[in-house]
C-alpha cells in the first residue's frame, strides 16, 4: 500500500469517525494517539478480533454488516460487565483486494454499532495483509461494581438473555448454502448481532455472575462456574429458542437443542442471580447453580446431553467452514 493511498485511506476514516459527539475526548483520530479526558468510576477494557477464515467468509455478510459485527463482538464483552462503552480503537489489517468503497462500508458498519451503543472511535491502525482482520479494543466506563464471572453462589438461579443458538442456526444456513425464506431471520441474527449492553446495566443490582455467550453457552457458563468454584445444572426444556428455531434446524438436518447448547456467536447475557429478584421480562431461567463441579445439561427425560462449545485451538474448522 503506497503512502498516498494509505493516507487517502485514514482521511476517509477520519470523516466517518469524527462525526457527531466527542464529549470527554480531548485528541480524536488523527493523531499518535487519542487522548481521553478523565472520568470518574471504573475503566473497563477489552479486545477482540474478527479473522477472515477463521470467523467470517466475505461472501456471508456486507462489508457494513462485518464492520459491525466485529465492533459488536468487541462490545458484548463491556455489556457483560456492566460497563457504558466509551470509546474504540480499529486496527485493520486489509488483503489487496478490497476496495476504497468495501473499506468505508466497513467503517461505517463500525460507526453503526458505536451510534447504537453509544461509543466512538477515537483511533487506530491501518495495514496491509494477506486476508482481512479485525483487532477491537473497547474501553467502557462505569461507577459501580463490575459485573464479573467468579460471584455465582449455590441456590441462585441460571438465566439468558433473548434467545439462544439462531446465529448457530444461521451460519449453518450459510454453510449449507441455503436461502429459505424461513432461515432468513436465523442468517440476520448471525451477520448483525447486538451488544447487550442496557441489559448489562440493569443487571448490575440483580445478578451475582455475568458472562456473554460468545463461544456457546454450555462453554461460556462452565467458565462462569470455573470462576465461582461452582457447579451449573441446565434444563433443555427451558433454552429459549425463536418460534421457528426447530423448524429450521429440521431443514439443516440440525439439533436445535444442541445449537441452542453449543452453538456460538448470539452475544447474549447468561448470569446468575438470587431466586428471589425480580427478572421477569429480562431473561430466562434455564437452570440453577449447585455444588458439584461442572455444567451438565439434561433433557425432559433427565437425559444428560453432551455439552460442549467452539474452541479456537481444538480443531482446524473453525465458524467459517
């Protein structure tokens, strides 16, 4: 990438990103560094990445629909802590053979998510690569406690946000090759996900653990369990699952309860919280926390069902096939 094209490149950036409100923001884009004023409470930081291969296929989704994806992804890790997200920095690492307008449809796809959370970019990095990635950092900002994994106690119960396994559902529609009218709304649900981030406020006084299910929710809330030093049982009966989720998953020759188990990338909440809190019109209850070490799912008969979830080292195929 010749300097001219790199630089004609980050004004175009610039123009997408320094628009609308940049309270709190003392050095915006454009600079060594971005430089934020001082705020009270908590800093929460996280980082994600988004791997062309390895999480997305470009003939999947928009180049809007990855910006925001990604940004998405990055962003559900400060909605399970609680946190406001503030600001973001995008390190972009681009194959040759994206052009000028796919890389502003990914910025603006970037600038979407941050509108619909209330955060901004305030920086970054461009370079040049072999496939496109997609490094976030986020930096939320809260005045209370944060929300963390390792607080589940015995007797408190196990809830989800929204619905689980329709992004699982989704991306097997891809990879099938698969358009049904039916499938459509599971295939929107794993190209345009949505950071739980009010619903990770309010949880704040009500749950004593949160974790987001990013790698599959039987993972994710054994990491939870780890954490807490406690033990997790789940009824498959009680997953919530979008109306047409068995439907679909009959098309797909699929499980539904084990896409619902396993099944990745729906960025909802799973937390724990007291019996006795109202959570009624939040999340579902799916389950209770116990002694025993250990997630164990079972069916309507008491069955125990596999669980399991996406690992990035355990095996070459990976959510993009």
């Amino acid at each position: 990438m010749s300097a001219h094209v790199e630089e004609a490149r980050i004004a175009r950036l610039r123009r997408i990103f320094t628009q609308g409100d940049a309270q709190g923001i003392e050095v915006d884009v454009g600079d060594d560094a971005a430089v934020l004023a001082p705020s009270l409470g908590r800093e929460v930081l996280s980082v994600d990445a988004h791997v062309e291969h390895v999480h997305f296929r470009r003939a999947w989704l928009s180049s809007r629909e990855l910006g925001a994806r990604a940004a998405m992804a990055a962003l559900s890790d400060l909605a399970a802590m609680g946190a406001e997200p503030r600001v973001v920095l995008l390190s972009l690492a681009l194959s040759d053979d994206v052009t000028d307008e796919e890389l502003e449809a990914l910025a603006l796809g970037v600038r979407d998510a941050c509108d619909e959370t209330g955060a901004r970019v305030v920086g970054g990095n461009l370079a040049r690569a072999s496939e496109i990635s997609i490094h976030t950092t986020v930096i939320g900002r809260m005045t209370e406690a944060p929300l963390r994994r390792d607080g589940a106690k015995v007797g408190d119960g196990v809830y989800v946000t929204g619905t689980l396994g329709a992004a699982a559902l989704g991306l097997a529609a891809l990879e099938a090759g698969r358009s049904d009218t039916l499938l459509a709304p599971f295939v929107a649900r794993w190209r345009r996900p949505r950071a739980r981030v009010s619903e990770g406020r309010r949880l704040i006084d009500l749950a004593s653990a949160a974790i987001d299910v990013s790698d599959g929710l039987a993972l994710d809330l054994s990491r939870l369990a780890e954490a807490s030093g406690v033990g997790i049982d789940l009824d498959a009966k009680d997953l919530p699952l979008e109306p047409d989720h068995a439907a679909c998953a009959a098309l797909l020759s699929r499980d539904p309860i084990t896409l619902a188990l396993i099944g990745g990338e729906d960025y909802e909440l799973a937390f724990t919280a007291p019996l006795s809190r109202a959570l009624a019109g939040l999340a579902t209850r799916i389950g209770s926390v116990v002694a025993r070490p250990g997630v164990v799912a079972t069916d309507a008969s008491g069955r125990p069902l596999e669980v399991a979830g996406f690992d990035h080292f355990a095996r070459r195929a990976t959510s993009a096939g």
